[in-house]
C-alpha cells in the first residue's frame, strides 16, 4: 500500500468518524447482512422462535417478513471495545443495548464503534482490573440506526488471576443426577413460544413470571458451534497479520508456538492460563440465551427496546444454565406502551452467572402496536 493510498484510506475514516460523533468502523465485522441462509446462528444458540427460523410464518406474522433475533447482531460485530494494554486479558463484563428497529432479511448492517470510558477498579478475581467502556453503533441500509450497544470489558492481569484462584481451588467438577438430567429434559420440552398470540399490555401483571429457558449441560460442540458463528479466530495467515497489529491477541504455547487467548473458550490448558478450571462461554451466548427468553414470552406483536446484563461469573464446559425472570413495572412513555423486566442465569449448582433488566413494548388494546411507531 503506498503513503497515497494509505493517507487517502486515513482521511475517509476520519471524515467518517466525524460525521458520527467519533464513531468508527468497527474492528471485527464478521456478518454484514442478514440473509435467509444466516441461521446458523441461531441454531448455535438452540433458538426455537419461528418469527427468526421459519419464512413462511414470519410472512403471515405481524411484522410480516423474516427478522433477525435482537441479539444476532453480535455476530456483525462482538461490540467489545479496547484500547491498550497488551499485556492484559479482555473479558466481556456487561452490555446494555438499545434496539431501535427490526433487522429485516435482506438488510444490510454497518457495525460503527468508538471508546467512551475507561476506569480502574479491584476484583477479587483479580485483584486490580480496569473497565473499559465503548459504544457501537448499527447501521441500517438505509443509514438509520438499528440498535446501539454499550459494552464494559474487564481487563486484567493472567497472573494475578491464576494466583488467586478464586475460580480453580476447591472446584469439583459437577455430576449431574438423573434427577438433574431429567429436570434439564424437562425444561426442554416445556420451553413455551407465544408467537402469533399477543401478549396484551393491559393484561400483564407486576411479579408475573417469565417462561423459563434452559441450555446444556454445554458440549464443546455448543461452544463451536456459537463461536464459529459469532466470532471465528483469524486463522493461517491472517492471525499472522492480527498479532502484527495486536501482540497481545496470543502467547507461547508450550510447543513454542503461537496460540491466541481466545482458545481459552476451548482448551483447558489456556483457560488455566487465565484463571479459570477449563473452558468458558464467551458472554455473549449467555446474553443472547437471556434475549431468548424475552423473545418467546413477548410474542410476535412485541418488541425489545432495552436490555442491559451484568455477566456475574463464568459458565463453563458441561454446565446448565437455566434463564429465569419476571415482570418488575409498567410504564405508559412517550405514547408506547412498556413493560420492565428482571432477568437472570443460574448454573446447575445455583449460582448467579448473570442478571439484567429489559424493556420490552407490547401492543395494547386500544389500538397501540409497536410497529406503528416505526420498529
């Protein structure tokens, strides 16, 4: 590339990056449209709603075409935003999400992203860790915003966080009953999609529970299959190139030659490298497991505004999840008709991995549906 070539390439991003407040194209793009062939995502998270899976229905539904789940659109861009620090790991530790419109087949998606904060903090996982905070933002074809999403990364030392151990010592591995097994069976087949039947605001209660969801116990086919999906790992010559751009992206491996970190979701050798006793969910599939549930208890007609979690602790190789809720509160605002909901994940051995809260818009009786104003 010649000093024209890349100077011309510098001054469009930067004319870019100004026209949007700062924003600039992200990073790691991996899907740029949504398509009729793009469920593979979905099956990576085990999605069972035919609004996302089945054309023919989501044709003779309310929104009247295939649309993508809220949270398909980790899989343009994983949102997570660094800068710095190479010497440290990077662990997703929270989003909120702000979605504007349905992502419908055929559009096309512009994943734009800059960093807004940065602040140090203690863990006890740990020890000193430092928060990094950035917003990316989705375009439509149109260039109107899709969805906002503000990401807080947790950067920390590998170290300190394998001499501490609060993740390793003491820590069993889990032998599922056939009681436990049954019970997970059980949620599987239980699992309830409202789909075309509308889920009237006037009709929901406050401490009305949420149908409950279950994934597992994780396989490392289900952790493949999600981070193929999401986030593939630049392989050949192409993780040449990003460790030219990113040093810290990978280490020495033990048959001295480079491995990324991010085989830690895989590779128990890696993980023990981090803190962790073996492979890991990458945090968004748990968030995106959570959008599941809020998803099928909405219904077609509804429509998720907000959605904000909290990633508490790691899930890991061969645990359950189960992703429960209720409703908090509802709201009349700005003439759409809202409810707020609690949500959470709790591992097998019933332990808070995750919690959050949601903002979900639901039709009305009087005549108020979510797609009049302009979802």
């Amino acid at each position: 590339m010649t000093a024209t070539t890349s100077a011309t390439r510098l001054a469009k991003q930067t004319d870019t990056a100004s026209a949007h407040g700062g924003f600039r194209q992200s990073r790691r793009i991996h899907n740029r449209q949504f398509t009729r062939n793009s469920r593979r995502w979905l099956r990576s998270i085990g999605e069972r709603n035919p609004l996302f899976l089945n054309e023919g229905y989501a044709a003779t539904s309310t929104v009247g075409t295939l649309v993508a789940h809220p949270l398909w659109l980790f899989s343009a861009a994983d949102t997570i935003v660094t800068r710095g620090h190479p010497e440290l790991h990077a662990m997703l530790a929270a989003v909120d999400w702000r979605f504007d419109r349905w992502v419908r087949v055929g559009d096309r998606v512009s994943p734009m992203s800059r960093m807004t904060e940065q602040r140090e903090t203690t863990s006890s996982f740990a020890g000193s860790v430092i928060l990094q905070t950035g917003e990316t933002m989705f375009l439509g074809s149109d260039g109107r915003s899709l969805a906002t999403a503000r990401t807080t990364t947790a950067r920390f030392s590998r170290e300190e966080a394998v001499a501490r151990g609060k993740y390793t010592k003491d820590r069993e591995p889990y032998r599922y009953s056939q009681e436990d097994l049954f019970r997970i069976e059980d949620g599987y087949d239980h699992e309830t999609v409202r789909g075309a039947r509308a889920r009237w605001w006037e009709d929901v209660e406050i401490g009305d529970a949420l149908d409950p969801v279950v994934k597992g116990p994780l396989t490392s086919e289900d952790m493949l299959e999600f981070i193929g999906a999401t986030r593939p790992a630049p392989a050949y010559g192409r993780f040449d190139d990003q460790l030219e751009h990113e040093p810290g992206a990978g280490f020495l491996d033990d048959c001295g030659i480079r491995e990324a970190w991010t085989a830690s979701l895989i590779d128990a050798s890696v993980a023990a490298r981090i803190g962790l006793p073996g492979p890991h969910d990458a945090g968004m599939d748990r968030i995106s497991w959570l959008g599941s549930l809020l998803t099928n208890w909405m219904g077609d007609d509804g429509f998720l505004s907000r959605f904000a979690v909290r990633l508490i602790r790691p899930v890991h190789l061969m645990d359950a999840v189960w992703c429960t809720g209720e409703v908090r509160d509802k709201h009349n605002s700005r003439g759409s008709k809202y409810v707020v909901c609690s949500v959470r994940a709790h591992n097998q051995r019933g332990e808070l991995t995750a919690e959050g809260t949601a903002e979900v818009e639901l039709p009305g009786r009087d005549g108020f549906h979510p797609l009049r104003s302009g979802r």
